[in-house]
C-alpha cells in the first residue's frame, strides 16, 4: 500500500467499502457520520491531512485513504512513522511557504522538570499554550532528592567566584523553611482546632496548606518546579525561538533540550527553528529589540531609584470613557444590521436607564462564576500597575488572557511578614532567612549582573509588574482568585482591582457577582471539606 493511491476503487466520498472501514478504524472514532475524532496518526499527518483538507473537495475520511494511507499503520505512530506524504506536504506548505496556520493543527504534549522559577515564567509566557505547574501550596520543600535540596544551581553562578556561598546559603534557606513546617502546623491547630463537621483527612489537609502558603515566602526563584505543558508545533516554535535568546542559560539550554525532545514526536513543525535564516534570524531580532529597549531605559530613567514600594493596585489607564453605550453596542450589533456608528449613535439616545436595563439582562442570573456574559465585556479594558510579592505575581501570571511585563525581581522594594508567621513567633528566623537572601542577591549582582542575581530572591519580597485585561477577562481572574481558599496575597490583589474598577465603572463591577470580598483565615478548609465528602461519595 502506497500513499497517493485510493485503497479501493468504487466507493465515493460518501461511501465506504467493508476494506475501508476495517483501514480507517483505528485511526478514527467513528466510520460514520459527519463529526468524529482522529486517532492513532502522528501529528504531522493531521497537519498536513488538514492543510490539504482546505484545498480539497474530498471528505477527510477520502482524503485519509487516497492521499495519505501510507500513514495507515493502525498504531499511534511516532517521528519515524510520519509517512512520506505527509512529511513531503508538511515540508512545502509550512517549510516553503510559510502557511503558519498548518503548525497549528498538531502538537504534543511535554515535560519540562526540575525548572527554576525564573525558567517557569519564560515556559508559561505564550498564550496558545496549557501549563500544569507543581505547586507550593500542596507540596512542601523540605525532602532532598539525591542528596539535594530542590533550587537550580545555574552555570553562571557555578563557574563564578559565589558558587560555594550560593550553595551553602540556599541550602540554609531550605533548612529553615523545612524547620518551620511544624512549628507553624502546632500554632494552626492551636488556633484553629478542627471541629466535628471536619474529617481528618481535610483537618490534615487545611493545615499543612496554611503552614505552606504562609511559609511559601522563603522559597528563592531558584527553587524548582515541575511544569507539563501542551501545545502546538506554532506554540513551541515561537516559545523556543524567545527562550533560545534569554539572558539566562537555564533558559537557552531548556530549549536546546525541548527542541530535541520535541523532534523525536513533531520533527516537521520545528524545522525552522535552527535554519539560520529563519529561526536564528527570528532569535536575533528579539534580542536586539530587548537589548534596544534595556538601552533605552537606561538613557530614561538614569540612575534615579525609587523608594521601596509598598503593596499597591492602582489603575493607571482604562477605556472606553462611556463604557455603558459601549458595552450596549456590543451587545446589540450581532442582532442587527446597522453599522457600528449608526449603531452607537442610537445606543448613546436610548436613556440611561434603558441601557443599563439592557447590560444587566445581558449578564444575565449567573448561577456560578464560570457563566460569564458574551464578548462585548471584551470592549472595556484596564491597567493595573501592581506591587506585590512575587509568590503573587506568580500566579497571576498565568493567566493567558491578561498583557503582563513584569520587572527583575529584587529585594529592593522589602517583604512582608505574613501575620501567621508573627502569631507563630516565628518572626525572627523569617527574617534571618530574607536578609541572607538579600546579602546573597548583592553579591551576585555585583559577580553576574541583575538577571542572574535574581535566583537567590525569595517569593515573599515584593516586586512590580503592570497587568493589563479586558472586562471580561477580569472577570475571569478577580472571581476566580478572590475565592474564599485562593492565597490570601493574590485574593487582596484582586478584591483591590475590582473596587477599583468600580470606581470607574460600576456597571462592570456590578456582573462580577461572585467578587468575593471576605476575609477568611483558614483558606482551604471548606474546599477540602468539599473534596472529602467527595471521596466519601465515591467510597
């Protein structure tokens, strides 16, 4: 059998043959029928199946078993397996001429282990892309895995005069940490003794969080992660044609390091990325422009420094100026034919309270925070400039919706003490631990420079970032992150954001009904009551 041929010769788009169907079965969900699922084919078959797709009258099924059944194999297939069709057409519709949209229609998922903080940032900062990342709040730092407490060591850093001390003071600062799990876990139960309504499990549970989130501060941007990911080969390829230019080593050898992994399931959707001409070009330029930039800041701001900033969510830009005819017009324009102009121009007569009537039907009885009302909540928007600790930004940052540029982290900007860790009396070695941070973070700025220096910061110092999003995507973040067992750093954040959006406009403000403005102290203890009646549910 041979790709390019028909693999029987009288059924028509619309028929299949007893021979095809008994073919096609394993690499489709269902021989019948107008929707079904592809399955068992390399990626590059799929992509380049549906580059041709576009081009062809041919059903998809048809399509399969004339054009490409050298890839009917009746397994999952690998690199090696992708068919000399599908690799030849791969090669001339992305390779030649450039139709990126192809690169979109296959991907593949990764692993991405023993990541620092700083190299998690650079992998989540795509948007057509899923991340998993491991989290501090459920798993505590304290074990050493072969021997090691979990921190990168990065190249710079090894081969330069600070090594010994960079190991010797991260190893002091997870030793710390760890000392502190259970002292803060014996003033947690002490403070909040579990009650009847409460199992065990969930008890456990809810306090191991608490002591987590609250000692959560000390962990340094070098300390490591797990992060799997899934994307497709258009998603990789700008994210390694970014990561291959970073200041950072770490950053450039993971990219080596996924490239490579990543040819052996999507050779043909990263071909680009180390033609000199294409990708490196690519690489080049993004390099240049940031360095253009750092220049340029340079020249702007001098050598003017700041005080340290305390925690603040301020509202620095947002549109439109009458957001109520805005959000009207949007809401209407798909139910009508008029233009956007004539459309607004009546919008903007109609009474105030008329339109407002009309958003808050368009919102609609929102049963829960995932019913959330149509696209014309994209027309407002808003900048927030932010300073925080970084174990907040963090999170926020990796929601793919919102525009965030963030600064270098540093302890220039200070930390806060958790009040658990004072209620704890715990204050003393909490600070000890910042302030070798920052004696850490000195040295190494003054050895590496400021990009390197930031492995030794921990997530509790402070630092600034600008976080720009629509309504609708605010919606998104402030319901989900105010929610009573979020962190509280992130939950203040977002109870700020939404009373300052409802400072300027309140009719948005007014939808996001499930902004959660509480202040609960033990976060996690109804959603781990939740989840344990689950599991009894489920026996």
């Amino acid at each position: 059998m041979s790709g390019g041929r028909p693999v029987s010769g009288t059924a028509t788009d619309g028929q299949l043959t007893d021979d095809e169907r008994r073919l096609l079965a394993p690499h489709v969900s269902t021989t019948e029928g107008p929707v079904f699922a592809l399955v068992g084919l390399p990626e590059v078959v799929k992509g380049a199946m549906f580059a041709r797709y576009s081009r062809s009258p041919k059903s998809l099924r048809r399509l399969l078993l004339d054009e490409f059944a050298d890839a009917l194999t009746g397994d999952a297939g690998t690199a090696a397996d992708e068919g000399s069709r599908a690799a030849a057409l791969y090669d001339r519709v992305f390779l030649q001429y450039g139709d990126d949209s192809v690169a979109q229609l296959g991907g593949a998922h990764l692993a991405v282990e023993g990541a620092s903080n700083l190299l998690t940032k650079q992998l989540e900062w795509g948007r057509l892309a899923a991340y998993l990342e491991q989290s501090t709040r459920y798993i505590p730092y304290d074990d050493r895995p072969g021997g090691r407490y979990r921190y990168h060591r990065p190249a710079e850093v090894m081969a330069g005069p600070h090594a010994a001390r960079y190991v010797a003071d991260l190893d002091l600062v997870f030793e710390r940490y760890a000392a502190m799990i259970e002292p803060l876990q014996a003033w947690a139960r002490e403070r909040f003794p579990q009650d009847a309504a409460t199992s065990d499990v969930a008890y456990r549970n809810t306090i191991r969080a608490k002591a987590l989130d609250s000692l959560r501060g000390l962990l340094p941007a070098a300390t490591t992660s797990n992060v799997g990911i899934f994307a497709s080969g258009q998603a990789y390829e700008n994210m390694l044609l970014r990561m291959a230019g970073h200041d950072l080593a770490e950053v450039r050898d993971a990219a080596a390091a996924m490239l490579t992994e990543l040819r052996a399931v999507i050779p043909s959707f990263l071909t680009r990325v180390d033609l000199p001409d294409r990708g490196q070009a690519w690489t080049a330029y993004l390099r240049d422009i940031r360095t253009a930039a750092r220049d340029a800041a340079a020249e702007v701001a001098g050598d003017a420094l700041t005080a340290a900033a305390e925690p603040s969510v301020d509202l620095v830009a947002h549109g439109p100026a009458d957001v109520e005819v805005d959000l009207v017009t949007g809401i209407l324009a798909e139910h009508t034919d008029l233009s956007e102009v004539a459309l607004r121009d009546r919008v903007a007569a109609l009474p105030a309270a008329e339109r407002h009537t009309i958003v808050t039907a368009h919102v609609g009885d929102r049963a829960n925070r995932r019913h959330r009302p149509g696209r014309a909540f994209e027309r407002p928007w808003y900048r927030f400039d932010v300073v925080s600790d970084y174990g907040a930004f963090r999170d926020l940052q990796r929601h793919r919706m919102a525009t965030i540029t963030w600064q270098l982290l540093t302890p220039r900007h200070g930390y806060d003490v958790p009040p658990e860790v004072v209620e704890a009396g715990l204050t003393a070695r909490y600070d000890e631990v910042m302030e070798r941070q920052a004696a850490l973070h000195a040295a190494l700025l003054d050895a590496h420079g400021p990009v390197v220096a930031q492995y030794a910061v921990g997530f509790g110092w402070r630092m600034r970032y600008s976080m720009q999003l629509n309504a609708r995507a605010a919606m998104q973040v402030i319901e989900l992150r105010t929610t009573p067992q979020g962190h509280p750093s992130y939950r203040w954040i977002c109870q700020r954001m939404h009373d300052r959006i409802a400072e300027v406009h309140p009719v948005v403000a007014a939808a996001m009904t499930f902004a959660d403005h509480s202040t609960g102290e033990l976060e996690r203890l109804e959603s781990e009551r939740r989840l344990d009646a689950r599991r009894r549910a489920r026996g």
